[in-house]
C-alpha cells in the first residue's frame, strides 16, 4: 500500500522543489544566464521606435533586452546597415545575400558585447568596401555598440536602481535601395523588481498543484482505512467501488 502512495510523494517533492528554485533571488539566477556570458543584463530594454524609410518587407527587432539587433529583409531591394563612422558594414542584398565588409572596424568590434577587440590594421572606415559572403538567409544579427551600454558599470543616468529610467536615444543608419534612413531607439534602465510579477506567479501555481497532490494522497490513505466494527467494508452493505482504488 505505502509504495502505490509513492509517485504522489515524489511529483510532490519535485514540485516543491521547483517552486523553491523559482522563489530564489533573481541575481542567483542570472550567474549561469546564457544572455549575461554575453554582457546583456536583464536591467537594460533598447526599444525601436522607428525605423525609416518605412518599407513593406523590412523587420527589425532587439534580441534579448539588449543584446543585439536582428534585421530581415523582403523588400526586394538592397538593405546596407552602416558602422560606426558611416562606413558600409553589412549589406542584405535581394536575393537574400548577406555580406559583411571586412574593411569596416565595426566587423571586428561587434565581435564582443563591449567591443572590447584590437581592430587589425586592415580595418579602415574611409577604404572602399571589400564585401565577404557571410549566409544567405535575408537577415543578419549583430552586437551594435550604439543600443547598449558598453560597460559593466551602474550607467551614470541611473540615480535611482529601483525605477525606470532613460539611459539615452540611439540610431543605427540604414539604407533601402537608394533611400537613407535608421533604425532608431532608446535604452531603458529596469528596475530588479520589474520580473516578480511573472515569478510569484509560477510559484504560486506550482504551490497550488503541490496542494492538490498532496490532498489526493490524504483521500487515498483515507480510502484504504479499514472502518471500525466493519472488518473493512463498507457500511449498508452496498458493493464497494469496481476498479479496486478510490480516488
């Protein structure tokens, strides 16, 4: 009888368990995050708010807070994204080519988060374009220096850790086809609470279903309980439940 109760003692455990783990501070959490081994933090948000020329096929969007800006293109045309001193960088062509200039610094600087990087002497924004096939899927993800903040100190804006605050505005020149443009955004400080919400609420689901569990277990030992006086049956003489194990 007491090894049947056993699967209902162990999905319990584990639950509890989970909810555990879910209840732990956010900071124990973020040591091991794959989005912190690139240097992104869960305080940061860059947000687009423009995106110009405004073209039927054209996506843009941030990746992971702050991470990185992912660009798709369907327009039909040529979209060229530009480094850091206005030089070519990456150009999605038509067709779905994706090339990178490799006389752009920026090629070797968004290498890494920070961009901490010794740029090669062959890097030189004012040299004619020298273009390298790098996929040909339509879209390109980059570090982009000018959506975060580049470095791993409280940036100087924040007075105030617990409330949300403008960090800066940013842009990333574009061009579409022959049409100047950018991708334009802000960078946003969020405060440490800004995620409780969603994890008191996971906690408090899995404490819920660890509540039920265990309410089903005390049914089933109640249920197995001979009655006294009886010799086990059950009263009035009416036919015990066919199955063999009352829930």
């Amino acid at each position: 009888m007491a090894r049947r109760a056993l699967p209902s003692l162990c999905c319990l455990s584990v639950l509890l368990a989970a909810a555990a783990l879910l209840a732990a501070p956010a900071g124990a959490e973020e040591v091991s995050s794959p989005v912190n081994d690139q240097g992104s933090s869960y305080h940061y948000r860059s947000l687009i708010t423009s995106v110009t020329p405004a073209v039927t096929g054209l996506s843009v969007q941030v990746l992971q807070f702050a991470d990185r800006l992912q660009l798709i293109n369907h327009t039909g045309k040529t979209v060229t994204i530009f480094g850091y001193s206005g030089e070519p960088y990456v150009r999605v062509l038509a067709d779905g080519t994706v090339e990178r200039n490799v006389r752009s610094p920026a090629t070797y600087l968004n290498q890494s988060f920070y961009g901490d990087i010794n740029v090669p002497p062959q890097a030189d924004a004012s040299a004619p374009p020298q273009w390298q096939l790098v996929e040909r899927t339509g879209q390109f993800e980059w570090h982009d220096h000018r959506i975060h903040f580049t470095s791993p100190a409280i940036p100087p804006e924040v007075k105030d850790q617990s409330r949300r605050t403008l960090i800066f505005d940013w842009k990333v020149p574009i061009e579409v086809g022959t049409a100047k443009g950018a991708i334009a955004g802000q960078l946003f400080w969020e405060p440490e609470n800004s995620s409780t919400p969603l994890a008191a609420i996971i906690v408090g689901v899995v404490i819920v279903l660890g509540g039920l569990l265990l309410v089903l277990y005390v049914r089933r030992r109640r249920a197995r309980t001979p009655l006294p006086g009886g010799g086990g049956g059950p009263a009035g003489g009416a036919e015990p439940p066919s199955g063999g194990e009352a829930w």
